[in-house]
C-alpha cells in the first residue's frame, strides 16, 4: 500500500503551517488551508510512486495515512474521451470530455466523498453530514455506509425525485430543508464546528476537498503527461475547481508535466457571483438566486471558496463563464447524440458555457480543450418523451425501417 506525502496544512491567506489534524481554518486568522505533500519525493520519484488502480492509485497525493481508512466503492478511474464529432460541431481542433459520470453514484463527488469520509474514520468520527442539492448527500450517505458511520443528510426540497430516492436509500437520516442551500450552511457550519459531526461540505474541510485533485491526476496520466491548453471545471462554491488547479500545480512543481492548463470556471447563470466578479474586477457580492436547472451549481454566496477561486483565476490568468438553463439543456441533447455521453444539467454546464466561450471569441479553438463532465444524466428529472405506440404487422415494419434509414 501506497504512503501518504502529506504533510502539513498551510493558510491560503497567511502562509501558517499546521501540523495535520482536523482543523477547518487557520488557528492564527480563520483562513481556509490546504494540504500540502513532499514535493521533493514526488519529484524524486515521478509517477512510479502511484500503483493500483482508481482513486486511491494516487493515494501518495492524498492525506488518508491508513489504508484500513481508504474507503472505496470503486470511485475514480474514469474515461478521458476524445470526441471528433462535437469538436468538429464546435469548431474545435481537440475536445476532451472527463466524464465522471461512471463513478459509483454517478458523479465527481464520490472521489471528494471517499477522502471525505476517509477522513471521519481517520479521525474518529462516527457520524458525517452534508447540505446538498441532490448528488452530495448521496455520495456521502453511500460512503459513510459503506465505513459504517451514520450520516445525516440535509436534502433541498427541490431535488430532482431520483437524488431524493438515492438519498433516502443510503443514507441513515435524511432531513428535507426549505429553501436553497445558502439559507442553510450557516447554521450548519457552525454545528461543524462544535464537532457534532464531520464536515463532508464542500466550504472548508480540506481533507474532503483533496480527492477531487484526482481529476487532475487522471487527466494528466491519461495524455502521457501532456496535459491540455484548457480544462473547463464547474464551479458551485468551487471544490472541483480549485482542486484541479492545484493538483495540475503540484505536477507542474514536480516536475511530471512541462506545464498547467489555462483553467476555466464555468457556472450557471442563475447563480453566477464568481463570474460577475471576475468579469467587473471586484470582491465576490453573494446573490440571492432560485431554481436552476443545474441543481448543483445553484449556490449563490460560494463564501471564502469563492475568493479563493477569484484569486487563482487572476493569478494564474484563468477565465470564467457561464450558461442559462436552455443552454444547458441544450448542450445535454448535443452531447448525447453527437458523442452517446449523457451527462446530468450539473455536468454539462460546463460544455454550454465552452459553446458560448467560443461563440464570443474567449477562447482560442485551435488548442487541446478538456471540459469536465462531473454527473451522469440518469439522475435527471425530466419529462419522457411520448409514449403513445404503433401497433405494426411485418409490411407495416418494413416499410417504417426502409423509410428511417433512407432505403
Ligand atoms: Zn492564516
């Protein structure tokens, strides 16, 4: 089994260096920290020091030091699928889709959710809980289930019927909240913080956060090290993204690839704080917003993630962008029958604002483009199409199938 290079947590904000514990801020000014690993041995190494297979093939870059605490449901691993046919419908010279829609509950969140709750046996723990749109509560129910803690699961009230089904399946106490996620985390984190449980949000725990750099892990290992221009993440309160970003950075630092991607963060509309930031050059105003149909992008004050996410944008020239609802819907379709991938409204976002990215000219498309696809479409509610049925005998058939393949 692999050892884990972590060692210490460092303060985004002022540098302090704590040894590793669970802490959800900084001890000297509240700010959020990050793991940081032995570099020096990774590049010592390179990518020999990763063995196995999934998630935890990158164990050495996660911070769960015991193996018995590696909880695994088969998470990670996913295709990195080029797809000729939506680049040549888009205008691009290479598209790549990370599609994580193949993990064990169906989206990215099972690679934060396996460090997450990892993390909750490591430390102790025997009770785990998220606010969630859908996707989070269950990942975190199906984990901790699969660690034998009990997880309490605040549920929105408009989640989609399958999201609810699978949460109320996995979970040992599901709890339906009104209104949008931002009326709730307040109270709920300060309920964190008195150690009622284990944070499995998305805001502040460092060690949940940390499986998501898999992505980037992956991406990387999956080009023979040779990363594309761009990776398009999405971001709600910016997990995905920010832990991209950096494990690109700790490649980079470690010498296994020549270079980091230009990232970009893609967001609904209806809950776009971070991007009018970055579009007017100000501080981050949380909004006030209601129902989009990307369910998991719908946070409308991403908090200190938020500035974090601001900050790598501008420091390392990133770009942000963002799709309306029928945009998203439409990029669902598009990708479904160009390439067979159906991906959730939440997954695809970050295709519709790619579209609108290259419609406007803000990205150039003759470069390798990644956008990642972080749910399966199956969790979807929509409408069925019509079930109203033919009845047919063998001429009647014949004639319908020589007149749809154009015999
Ligand atoms: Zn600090």
């Amino acid at each position: 089994m692999t050892e884990s290079l972590a060692q210490s947590l460092t303060c985004i904000d002022c540098g302090a260096t704590h040894a590793l514990g669970y802490r959800l801020a900084c001890e000297k000014c509240s700010g959020l920290l990050e793991l940081r690993y032995d570099l020096g041995r990774l590049a010592r190494t390179g990518p020999t020091v990763l063995s196995g297979t999934g998630l935890w093939r990158y164990a050495a870059v996660l911070p769960i030091a015991d193996p018995a605490h590696r909880v695994s449901l088969g998470e990670g691993g996913t295709p990195l699928l080029d797809c000729p046919r939506l680049a040549r419908e888009l205008g691009v010279r290479t598209l790549l889709i990370k599609y994580d829609g193949p993990n064990p509950t169906g989206t990215v969140k099972d690679r934060s959710s396996a460090t997450g709750v990892g993390a909750a046996l490591q430390f102790g723990y025997r009770a785990t809980s998220v606010v969630s749109s859908g996707n989070a509560g269950s990942s975190i129910a199906a984990y901790s289930a699969r660690a034998g803690l009990r997880s309490l699961i605040f549920a929105y009230e408009r989640a989609s019927a399958p999201k609810l089904l699978h949460m109320a399946a996995t979970t040992s106490d599901l709890v339906i909240y009104q209104g949008v996620y931002d009326d709730l985390i307040g109270h709920w984190d300060r309920l964190a913080d008195a150690g009622l449980f284990f944070d499995c949000g998305a805001s502040r725990n460092a060690y949940k956060h940390e499986g998501k750099k898999t992505i980037a892990y992956e991406i990387a290992e999956q080009t023979s090290w040779s990363p594309p221009d761009v990776v398009v993440a999405p971001v709600a309160v910016g997990e995905t993204f920010i832990a991209t970003a950096r494990g690109f950075r700790e490649m980079r630092e470690a010498g296994w690839i020549p270079r980091v991607p230009t990232m970009v963060a893609a967001q609904a509309a209806r809950a776009n704080a971070i991007v009018r930031a970055f579009r007017a050059g100000t501080s981050i105003t949380p909004l006030k917003i209601g129902y989009t149909v990307a369910e998991g992008l719908a946070a409308g004050d991403p908090g200190r993630k938020g500035d974090w996410v601001l900050r790598l944008l501008r420091e390392q020239a990133g770009l942000a962008g963002e799709a309306e609802d029928d945009e998203i819907v439409a990029a669902q379709r598009r990708l479904a029958r160009t390439e067979g991938i159906w991906g959730g409204p939440t997954g695809v976002a970050t295709l519709a604002v790619l579209e609108r990215l290259l419609r406007d000219r803000a990205l150039d498309p003759d470069q390798t483009i990644c956008v990642v696809v972080s749910e399966t479409g199956l969790k979807t509610e929509a409408e069925p199409p019509s079930r109203a049925g033919v009845a047919f005998d063998e001429a009647s058939l014949r004639t319908l199938v020589e007149e749809r393949l154009g015999r």
